[in-house]
C-alpha cells in the first residue's frame, strides 16, 4: 500500500471525540456555578456602599414589621379574652384587611409613581405616618402581654377597653402602610442598580429575610410595648436613611435620568 493510501486509512480511522450528554452537563453545571459565585461577590461588593448600607437600614424595619403584621399581631387579637367568643375569627378578619391595605396602597402608589413629580419621599413618609399611628393604638388597645399570653389567652386590659373596631383598623392601616415602603424600595432599588438589578435585590431579600427571623424570635419574650418600640425606632431611622438616598436619586434625575419612568 502506498504512503498516500496509508495516510488516508489513518485519516477515515481517527475521529474526533463527539461530546456526550454527560459533557454538556457538567460544562452547564459548572457556568451556572460561575455565574452563581460572581453574583455572591457583586452582593458581598453592593453591601458596603453607602446607598445599600442606608438602605439596610428601611429594608430591615420591613422585615421587623412584616413579622409583627404576618405573625404577631394576629396572635394578640387572638388572646385577648375580652373580644369574647369571636376572638379567633378576628384574627381572619385582621388577615383579610391587612391584604386590603397592601392591595390598595400597592395599586395606588403602582400607579401614581408613573406621573409623581415628587419623588418617593412622601409615599414613605406617608407610610411611616400610618404605621405610627397603628402602633399607637395597637399600644392602647391591646395587653402588653398578648404577645406571650398562654393558650388560655389573657384577661388583661390596655389603656382603653379592647376594641374590635379599632382591632381590625390598625391591621387595615399596617398593610397600607408596608405596601408604601416595600413599593419604593423596590422602585429605589430598580433605578439606582437598573444595570445589574439582581445583587441589589438580593441583598435586599437577604437582610429583610434576617430581620423577619430575628423578630420571630424576640416576639417569644418581648411585651407588646417593647416590641412596638423596637420598630418605632427601627422605622425612624429607615425613613431618615431613605429620604437620604432618594435626595441623592433626585441629584441622579437632576444630570438627565428618567426618573419617572421606574
């Protein structure tokens, strides 16, 4: 056989190896596992800035009271003996009107933010004022020891004689309140890391995520009235700390951004 022919065997013999499925998923598992520890370091980078550690700040107060509407205060209308025998099923009715309030703000706020021409301070500052207010009624309508009261329930009094009425306005009023927060932190959110908006929630889930946890302990032994405190002074300074940020956005607008358009 001559040495042309040799060489062409050779070259019909030896084929390239063809990738088996088994190659394309360890190379797809492995870009995902990438892409997944470049976004864990984008996060680690985002938390140190001065926006995001400001923004920490309103982000935990939602996670505070997102335990106290979802968890703990439904469990104090539901041991306050003095509401009589409709007691438990005032607490489906507080969950029925919280969902109110966070549908209604979230439709309202949703829509007026598309041709707001003053910024979101005033819809956090709105919700700031709706929940103190709930906050002080809360104080004076339920026991400060609903929170820890056994099975049996409590028989003890606030400062003015429990309501119902005024039992199912503050969780109206807390659910309107945390649609006013949680709508401009992510619209805030959305228009200072609209390039790489991932990291920037998911700091923003990871911290609120911490908080709700930390409330869901401390509400075991904590009374009503420290609780409230704990998110009054938390919800201060969050909305202290997010009109900052938003004057600075408003400094981003004033260089050419659309703001409006978030």
């Amino acid at each position: 056989m001559s040495l042309e022919k040799k060489s062409l065997a050779m070259t019909r013999t030896w084929k390239p190896l063809s990738k088996t499925p088994g190659t394309f998923f360890f190379m797809s598992a492995q870009n995902n596992v990438t892409k997944a520890v470049d976004a864990f370091k984008k996060s680690l980078k985002l938390c140190v800035t001065k926006e995001m550690l400001l923004l920490s700040i309103t982000t935990a107060y939602t996670g505070l009271e997102l335990t106290f509407f979802s968890g703990v205060y439904g469990t104090c209308i539901g041991a306050v003996n003095k509401f009589g025998t409709e007691e438990k099923s005032l607490i489906g009715l507080s969950g029925i009107f919280i969902g109110i309030g966070e549908i209604l703000g979230g439709s309202l706020f949703g829509l007026l933010s598309k041709n707001n021409r003053f910024g979101r301070n005033p819809v956090v500052l709105l919700g700031a004022l709706v929940h103190f207010v709930a906050f002080y009624l809360i104080f004076l309508n339920m026991p400060g020891d609903a929170p820890i009261a056994p099975v049996e329930g409590t028989d003890s009094s606030a400062y003015i004689t429990p309501s119902k009425e005024v039992a199912i306005l503050c969780s109206f009023l807390l659910g309107l309140g945390d649609s006013c927060f949680n709508t401009q932190l992510l619209s805030i959110l959305g228009f200072l890391y609209s390039e790489d908006s991932a990291p920037a929630f998911a700091v923003f889930k990871f911290v609120q995520s911490i908080c709700a946890a930390v409330a869901f302990f401390y509400s075991n032994y904590l009374l009503l009235h420290w609780q409230l405190l704990v998110m009054v002074i938390f919800g201060f300074f969050g909305t202290i700390s997010f009109f900052t940020v938003e004057w600075d956005a408003a400094a981003i607008v004033a260089q050419g951004s659309d703001y409006r358009s978030i």
